[in-house]
C-alpha cells in the first residue's frame, strides 16, 4: 500500500513546480517552452508534473491566475486596512512596493504577450483573456473609486475608464519592452509621464 501524502505537500508540490515554470517561461517565452524543459527544472517526473496540469496552456493559467489573485487579495487587504492615501496604493499596485516608476518590467510579460497575442484566435485563450482583462479592471477601478468617495481623487472620470486606461498604458510598455531595444522605450520616463497623466486626471497635488 502506497503511504498517504498530505494535502499540504501536494499544495507545495504544485507551487514548486509553478516557481519552476515561471523561471523556464521567463527564459525560453512561452512558444519555446516545453513540458520537459519544466519537468527538467522542477526535478519531476512526467507522471508527476502531469498529474497537477494537463498541458503547458494549463500550467500557465495557472501561473497568471495566481499572479492576478495575489494582486487581487493585496489590494482588498490595503482597501481595508486605510481609508486614505488611496493614491499611495494606486502607485505601490502598478510599480510595487516602491510605488515609484523605474526601467524594471515584469520578466513575465513576454511570455504573457505571446500567450495571449498567438492564443488570440483559441476561444479558450480569448475568454480567459476576457475574464483576467475584467478583474484587472475590477482591481484599478475599486481603488479609484474608493479615493473619490472619500474625496482624495476627483470624480470627474469615470473610475473604469481610468483603470482601462492604466492597463493598456501597461500593456502597451510591455510590448514595446519586449520587442524593441530599452533606450528606444525609455520604461521609467513613460511611466513618469503617465503618473503625472494620472495625477491630473485625478486632480492629486504635485507633493503626493
């Protein structure tokens, strides 16, 4: 009789293989990376990476639902935890902790562009990007409008067209990032001219 293994390791089992798979799609993108590159990576068997994903369109779901939910679950935590400074917030969820614009991108993002961009006639492909698309929108939106309930942010946009607007100011850098040379995109100069887009959008002071 095979010993009984615990929900707690098979939970930390798939999360290793997820931190395994993010490092190889970070590395080779998403067109180029196989299965074997992430059973390689994560020291598993094939019985034993398929047994928690079904295929490589699978795994990286996975690996951008977590990654979306993480978001998600932060921001709820930090809507609870002030009832100001809804604009430190904004900037901490689009440049991170810092919550000031630098060159970085996300590594992933390559791979997410090609996921989406090659997957974009897979009807799979279009309606999880349809549903990950609306919770980021979702995300953005509470936190504006919450700032213009409570009167740091001006209401004079639509808190949805402003969280539209952020995520394909976003995904827009991201495409250019991955496909032409850094100094051509010039990330943290972008991005600084959107914050001060957004600060007027918003009517936040220059200080803030």
């Amino acid at each position: 009789m095979s010993p009984r293994v615990s929900k707690e390791h098979l939970k930390q089992r798939r999360a290793d293989i997820m931190e395994a798979a993010t490092s190889v799609f970070i590395e080779h993108g998403y067109e180029h990376t196989t299965m074997k590159h992430v059973m390689e990576a994560a020291n598993v068997s094939r019985g034993g990476l398929y047994q928690y994903f079904a295929n490589k369109e699978d795994l990286f779901e996975a690996i951008l639902e977590e990654g979306i939910n993480q978001e998600a679950e932060e921001s709820d935590f930090s809507l609870e935890e002030s009832a100001s400074q809804y604009w430190t917030l904004l900037m901490k969820l689009m440049f991170g902790e810092d919550g000031s614009p630098d060159a970085n991108m996300d590594p992933l993002a390559p791979s997410k562009l090609e996921f989406f961009i090659t997957g974009r006639n897979n009807e799979r492909r279009r309606t999880y990007g349809e549903k990950r698309y609306e919770m980021g929108v979702s995300i953005y939106a509470e936190i504006i409008k919450s700032g213009q309930e409570s009167g740091e942010f001006s209401a004079r946009y639509d808190s949805e067209l402003l969280a539209k607007s952020i995520i394909t100011f976003v995904d827009g850098l991201a495409l250019d990032h991955a496909i032409l040379p850094e100094e051509k995109v010039s990330v943290k100069e972008q991005s600084e001219l959107f914050v001060d887009y957004l600060k007027m959008a918003l009517d936040v002071s220059s200080s803030s």
